[in-house]
C-alpha cells in the first residue's frame, strides 16, 4: 500500500510574509491521512520547517547541488538543506531543466546527493507540447527516467513526479487516459530498473495544473499517488481541499 502524498512546490513565490500560510496548513494537520510535503524557496526552509514541528506536514527544497560542499557561489548542497529542516528536495524540474539547462546526468548526481543526504528525492520529468504531438511522449519520459534515476533509488527514497510541460501553469491537464498511460508506463520502467518489489512501492505524482475542482478526479486515476502542486500550494485555503481529496481517494 503506498502513503499518498500532496507537495506543494512554491518556485519563486513567497517571502516571510507567506509563512502564514504553511503555519495553517499545519494547524490543520496535526495528524493526516496522506503526507504533506510543503517546498517554499530556500529563505524560508528553516523559519518553514521550525513552524510545521510537531505537525503532518514536512518541508521540503526545489534544487540542491550535487557536491556536498565546496566552491560553488550561490548554490546550496542537500545536507545543508537536511541542516535546515528540509525532509525533501524536488529534482529535475522542468523549470530548472529550461532555465538552468540541467541535463539528465546532473539530475541523478544531484538525486543522488539528495540520497546521501537523507532527502526524500522528488524526481521530476515529463514532455514538451511539441513532443507530445510529435507522438514522443513515452520515448521521452522513458528516456528521462533511465538517465536521471541514479542505482541508489529506492521507493523510500525517491518518489517520480509526472509533469507535462505544457500542462505547468496553464490551466491545461492531459486526460485521465494519457495520464494513466505514462504513469503506467513509468511503473513499469521502474520495474526493468530497480526490480518488481520497488516499483510497486514506489509513489508516483501527477503535477500540472492540479486544483480543488480537478483533483478528486486525477487522484482517481491508476497509478496516481498524489500531486505535486504549484500555484494551487500557495494558499492553504486552496491546498486544503486538494489534500482532502487525496485523503478520501
Ligand atoms: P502548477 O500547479 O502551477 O501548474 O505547477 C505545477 C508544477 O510545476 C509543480 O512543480
């Protein structure tokens, strides 16, 4: 029985002012029936973490490097996010692929060094609009998965997240039949490479425009294990339901 999971992922939003926010969704959550997993950006992890002790909902970061420490200006290794309160880290975003030209080989160092760390690494793939029409889709995300999942991975430690880059912000979701294909797809893929008993475990996310109107139906999907949510995590009031469908999924 895999624990569902409701993530959050705030990108570049959010200043001292936001907390608020994850301090509600905290209150609201002492216990829950599904993992909450709330990624502000790294100025708020530690004040982020501090707030949500004691409660279900864990923190979590959105890049780490893939050296422990050393000379790299700007960046923030994974045991330095471990350090300030993080349970989490998403990886190979879409977003960081685009703008920062991460490629798949980077992705797995940095999954792993997430995994030395002793960071849940949420893995993120998924296919353009073009690739999508051009019939790419699976050859893509398949591809992604073998290049980006390192041999460290287990179903504890890492957890995929489906995310079509056309359905990132959009208002746009794939329907429940292309979505269940890539997840289905993706589970067995996760078989070939880490054997039958992790990819049944392991936790798969859709992400890409989830919100309270549309999740009670992705979460009743195949091989949906929860959400990764950007715009629609900013807001406990509009995380809330999100998490509350999950629950009753
Ligand atoms: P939206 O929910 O805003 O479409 O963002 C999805 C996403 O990119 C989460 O990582």
């Amino acid at each position: 029985m895999r624990r569902r999971l409701a993530a959050g992922n705030w990108k570049m939003n959010g200043t001292r002012q936001n907390l608020p926010e994850i301090a509600a969704l905290a209150a609201a959550h002492p216990v829950a029936a599904v993992d909450i997993l709330i990624c502000p950006p790294a100025t708020l992890l530690a004040q982020a973490a501090t707030l949500a002790e004691g409660s279900a909902v864990t923190i979590g970061a959105q890049d780490c490097h893939p050296a422990p420490s050393g000379a790299h200006t700007g960046d923030i290794a994974a045991p330095m996010l471990a350090d300030a309160g993080a349970r989490a880290v998403i990886l190979g975003h879409s977003e960081r692929r685009a703008d920062h030209a991460e490629t798949s080989a980077l992705v797995a160092a940095k999954t792993r060094a997430a995994h030395d760390a002793g960071l849940l690494a949420i893995l993120c793939l998924g296919e353009t609009l073009a690739q999508r029409e051009d019939a790419q889709t699976i050859a893509v995300v398949t591809e992604q998965l073998r290049a980006s999942l390192p041999d460290s991975a287990t179903a504890t430690n890492t957890v995929l997240a489906y995310e079509p880059v056309w359905a990132i912000g959009t208002g746009l979701t794939p329907s429940a039949a292309q979505i269940a294909e890539v997840h289905g797809v993706l589970r067995a893929c996760i078989a070939e490479h880490l054997g039958a008993p992790e990819a049944d475990q392991m936790r798969l996310l859709y992400g890409g425009s989830v919100k309270p109107d549309n999740a009670a139906a992705i979460f009743a999907i195949a091989d949906v294990d929860g959400a990764l949510v950007g715009g629609a995590s900013l807001r406990a009031r509009d995380f809330a339901p999100i998490i509350a469908a999950l629950g009753s999924a």
